[in-house]
C-alpha cells in the first residue's frame, strides 16, 4: 500500500475553509488518547479545557485578555509569513517592546508625570520590537543569513537582558529582593474597559490591528505586493517588487506588532516588568498564524482558541492535576494537523493498492 | 589536574551534543531536508534518556532510549514533510513545540533524581600521562563516538556510492529521480538519522554533561547545532572545528563569569547566542560567489510516478 499525492488542478477553497475544523477534531480525539495515558477521564477532561473557561465571565475575559497578545504577533508573523520569510523571533521582540515600554515607566515612577506616559511606552515597545526584528531582517537582507536562526538565537538574548534588568539596575527596592521592577503607576497603566474586571484596552488595539491588517492585505499594493513575494519570487522580480524591501518591512512591522504586544502585557495584564511575562506567546503565536490561514479574521478566531488551550491549560491543572506541559503538547499536535490538513488544499491524497499481478510483475 | 587541562575537557563535554546533533543534521540536509525540530528531538532524547538511564540504571539504555524517541520524532517529520508534502520550516518548528511539551510530560517524574554520569575511559599508563593523557584518553565514551561518527559520515558521504546518491537528493531531487533512485526513501533514512543523532545528543546531557533533568535543559542547542551545519558549509570537517569553537565560547563564558570581572552573569551567558549570530553573519557574508547549501535544501519533492 502506498499513499501518494497527485496535484490538485485548482486549490480547494472548500477544504481552505474546512482544514483548521478537521485538524482541531483530529487534535481533540489525539488528546483524549494522552488523557486517558495518563489516567484522566477524557470526557472531563476535555470538559475542563474547553468548554469550562467559556461558562463565566472571569473566564471569558481572560480569554479575550490572553489572545490579545496571540492575535496581534500572529497578525505580523502571517505578514511574514506570506512574503515566505521566517521570523520565528517574536518571542523575543514581545520581550524587547516590553523593556523598551518599562523603561518609561521606572523612570517616570513615582513623579508627577501626565498622561502621555502610557501613549509614550506603547510607542516606545512598538519601535524597538520593530528595531530588534529589523536585526535578522538586516543580516538577512545584507548577508545572506538564514533569519530563522538569528531571530531565534535574539530570543535567548533579549531573556538574558531582561532578566538582568530586573535583577539588577531595575529591580523595585521595596520588593523584598524579588526579580521585579516596582508596580507601574496608573498614567503607565493600560486602563481597564470594565472596573474591576480584567478586559483592558489592549483588546480593542487588537481588533483595530487585524481590521488595518485585513485591509491592508485585502485592499492595498503593498498587501498584493507581499503576497506575490511570496508565493511567486520569479514573478514578483519580473513585476519590478523589491523583495529585499518587502523582507525589512514585514519584519518591522511584525517586530513592532509583537513589542507593543509585549508593553501591553507589562503595562496591563502583569503591571511590572518580570522574567516570565511571556508563557510563550512569541511561540505559540506561530501556531495561531497557521491555524488562521494567515488571515486577519482567521488569526482572530484561531488567536482566541489557543487563548482557551491555556486558561483551559490552568485549570485542569488546578482541578485534575493534569500538568501544565499538555498544553504545550496540545498546541504541537495542533500545528502538525493543522500543516497535514493544509497539504489537502493543494493535493488529493490517494491509496494505491499495487495488484498482485503487477507486484509478482516487477519481482 | 591544572586549570587548563580541566578547561579543555569541560569544552570537549560542551561541544560533544553540539557535534553529533549537528552531523546528523548535517546530513539530512545533504539529503535535501531542513528539519527545523532538532531542538525539540534532542530534549525529548534528554528526557527519555535520563528515564531510561535511571530505571534500568544503565548508561547504554538510556542511550539508546535517547536515539529511539529522536528517530520517532523525526518519523513523525518525515511523514510529514515527505510523506504529505507539507513546508520543512513549518513542520520542524512544530516538532519543536510538541518536543518541549513531551519532554516536560516525560521528564515530570525525574526531575530532582540524580544518576552516576557515564564513566571515563581509564587506560593505566596512558590516561596517567600529564597534561594530554585524561584529554586523549579519558573521556566519557561519547566523545569518542562523536568522533568516529563523523569520520563515519565523511567517509560515507565521499567515500561510497550510497553517500553520493544521497547527495544527489540533496542537490537535485528532480534528476535523482529520473535516475530511478528512491528520493523520498532516502531522504526518510537521512532524516531518521538526523533524528537519532539528535536523541542521542540529548540524552548525552543527562547521561554525561550534568547527572540530572531539568525542562528545558537542552537551552538552545539545537539551534545552535542548525547553525552550525551554515557554518561548517555542510563538510563534516569544518563541523568538528565549529563544534569546539562553540564549546569554548561556551565553557569560557562559565570561567568568566567564575572569576567575576564585574560582568554580569547575564551577559556572559547571552555569548554563545551573539556568538551564533555573528558567525552565521560572517560566513553568509563570506558566500558571495554563491551557496554552497544543498541545492535542493528545504525544497518539497512529490513525484510524478
């Protein structure tokens, strides 16, 4: 027996829309077998992950306030992406935007700064993720360098330099020797949409990044231009694109979507800057950019479904001891189905019995 | 032992995982695979090889545990990328994901248990030479099977019929196949033997370099062993040299910040990462009368039958 793929003629638009559902099916009936390994009722388990978080609403804007920070890296990450380069740094950049955003924040602490502080801090991480991207961009561009590894190896870096700062020059004096700066002021704070709960209004800078994202690729040169980078470099050269520019831009503006991701977390969410900000956004954000198609709208969706993997994540580690490692593994499988269902869009996958004849034939 | 016999074993320790990872590596790559997922490969091998090590109390097993999971990890890559035809860059960083998540599964009952490290070489006579007889003949077996791997790949790579047919692959999967040699099939064996090296790179670190698990211990090597396929120009030669330059920076950063020149520790320990990426600047830069990458590295192949 032997699987082979013949081309489809015309892409499926059906299986396009389809894919992501079947790999989720695929990803649940995969995990129900890792539950059950490990001793867990799968029923409840999955109970647990999927359906408790979205029954209260402390729950429901966590959910909202941990795929604020997916959604806008993977928004960049698609633009990458889809120009066939491969930042798989954001990570670090999330880290760099969140220093750069911090920095203003401890040095206005404690003074009577006004209200431009915050507006100045999201800038601030925007400009520098986008600078700390443009370094793999650059290497790429100039040098011929394999981006992949240098936007990953300026992960470990930018977790270094955070993690001296805040043990060091940084840290809060009244914080009982914790690695942590002092808790921001309310001007360095992103303000809440609902007193008292968590929804903040980095959810609403979301939303305006994916509606800027989906005109610019819908509606925009440029959004074609990426686009025909891309999937046809030969045509793109012939189209007189300048793909060397189209790899710096879509690294910045993924660099800078992914710092002001990374300030927004410190400045709302968390409320000082500490190692451990990120439970690997930058990483998992990959997987929302797949899961979404590398569309605005679809990373929207996909964004807060993987939100729900770790708030699920959380609680069935809380309630059935389950570690929080599954949800790390969760997302792996995902991905891979989610890449295996893609191959459907191109290809028709067919079994080929050879007869016994023709076997018997060739020997 | 003096100080600088002591470093340049500490620095044979470090750079051993980073070579046999990467000559795995190496050669799926001269297959015309990029499996992304060596990070992910070689700490599930950490993983299941310090598990095997401390059940069964043997170096040997845990070893081999190590070599099985990274071969069915990278299986499930082949299946993957040569099977259905999905992106190298994708499924690889997907294996690295799922790598960490398994590992931290799999490890979560031996974090905090020690085992007894593999034991050194002891030729009486020879290892009791000053200065050079514990570097030459002393080490933890690995290093020396480091060694013979890569001379292994070197002599299979140039050396045998089978070696160039692999290379072929990796150079243009298009005439290889109209040749009638089995592209996907020996791509499959190369990315298996990626695979294993990388499980047996992993398992190397609590096996030999630290007696214990930790999540996340592999701290980036397997990238580092990506890039030093780029750097060694895909020549088994140039690997080894890679290999130790890295163990040194590696090493030189604990001493100094042992000696404490008022650096702080997070600098020093952020070196072999800015070291990675100057490297990799520099060599690309060097390249500019064309690559010497595998022609056809990274590139998907389905046969038209």
């Amino acid at each position: 027996m032997q699987l082979v793929l013949e081309k489809r003629v015309e892409r499926s638009n059906t299986i396009a829309l389809v894919s992501p559902l079947i790999a989720i099916g695929l990803t649940i009936v995969t995990m129900s077998i890792l539950f059950a390994i490990l001793g867990k009722n799968p029923i409840s388990a999955l109970g647990v992950y999927f359906i408790d978080p979205l029954t209260d609403s402390y729950s429901l804007q966590e959910l909202v306030v941990k795929a604020t920070p997916l959604v806008m890296i993977a928004i960049g990450l698609s633009l990458c992406y889809l120009a066939n380069v491969w930042n798989i740094g954001a990570e670090g950049q999330f880290l760099v935007g969140a220093v750069a955003g911090s920095w203003l924040a401890v040095k206005t602490h404690g003074t009577e700064a006004g209200h431009w502080v915050l507006p100045a801090m999201l800038l601030l991480g925007a400009v520098a993720g986008a600078l700390y991207a443009l370094i793999p961009a650059i290497c790429k561009v100039r040098f011929g360098a394999s981006e992949i590894l240098t936007s990953l190896m300026l992960v470990y870096v930018a977790d270094l330099f955070l993690d001296y700062l805040v043990r060091g020059p940084w840290r809060d004096p009244a914080g009982f020797n914790f690695p942590t700066t002092a808790e921001f002021d309310p001007v360095a704070t992103v303000p809440l949409l609902i007193e008292g709960g968590r929804l903040h209004l980095g959810a609403i800078i979301a939303l305006l990044v994916v509606g800027a994202a989906a005109v610019l690729l819908g509606r925009t040169i440029k959004g074609f231009e990426i686009r025909v980078v891309g999937a046809a470099p030969r045509a793109a050269r012939f189209g007189g694109f300048n793909s060397n520019q189209l790899i710096l831009l879509t690294f910045a503006v993924s660099g800078a979507l992914a710092g002001l991701a990374g300030i927004i977390e410190v400045a709302g969410p968390v409320g000082h800057l500490q190692p451990g900000i990120s439970p690997g956004y930058g990483f998992t954000a990959i997987i929302v950019a797949f899961l979404g198609r590398l569309n605005p709208i679809g990373i929207l969706i996909a964004g807060l479904f993987l939100a729900l993997t770790f708030i699920g994540g959380e609680q069935a580690q809380i309630a059935m001891k389950i570690p929080l490692d599954v949800t790390k593994v969760f997302q792996g499988i995902l991905l891979f189905y989610v890449l295996a269902c893609d191959s459907l869009i191109l290809y028709r996958f067919r079994l080929i019995f050879p007869s016994r004849k023709v076997s018997s034939g060739a020997a | 032992m003096g100080l600088l016999e002591a470093i340049i074993l500490a620095v044979l320790a470090a750079s051993t995982p980073l070579l046999i990872a990467a000559t795995g590596e190496l050669v799926t790559e001269r297959a015309g695979v990029l499996n992304l997922g060596v990070e992910g490969m070689m700490i599930v091998g950490a993983a299941c090889g310090f598990g095997g090590a401390w059940l069964t109390g043997s170096t040997i097993i845990g070893a081999l545990c190590g070599i099985a999971a990274g071969t069915l990890l990278s299986l499930i890559f082949a299946m993957m990328t040569l099977g259905l035809a999905v992106n190298q860059v994708a499924t690889g960083l997907a294996l690295t994901i799922l790598g960490i998540g398994l590992s931290g599964l799999i490890g979560a009952g031996f974090v905090g248990e020690k085992i007894g490290t593999a034991p050194h070489l002891y030729i009486p006579g020879l290892t009791d030479i000053p200065l050079v007889g514990r570097i030459l003949f002393g080490e933890d077996a690995f290093v020396y099977l480091s060694l013979a791997l890569v001379i292994s790949v070197w002599l299979f790579l140039y050396r045998t019929r089978a070696g160039l047919v692999l290379r072929a692959c990796g150079d243009n999967h298009i005439s290889a196949h109209a040749l009638g040699y089995p592209v996907l099939r020996i791509r499959m064996f190369a990315v298996m033997f990626g695979g294993a090296c990388a499980g047996l790179a992993g398992a190397y670190l609590p096996l030999a370099y630290t007696p214990f698990f930790i999540p996340g211990m592999t701290a980036g090597r397997g990238w580092i062993a990506l890039a030093l396929v780029v750097f060694s120009s895909w020549r088994p030669g140039r690997l080894v040299i890679g290999a130790y330059l890295f163990g040194a920076v590696t090493i030189l950063q604990l001493h100094a910040q042992g000696a404490g020149f008022g650096i702080p520790s997070q600098f020093m320990s952020a070196l072999p990462y800015l070291a990675t990426v100057i490297v990799l600047v520099l060599i690309s830069r060097a390249r500019t009368g064309g690559s010497t990458a595998p022609a056809a590295l990274g590139t998907v192949f389905v046969p038209d039958r």
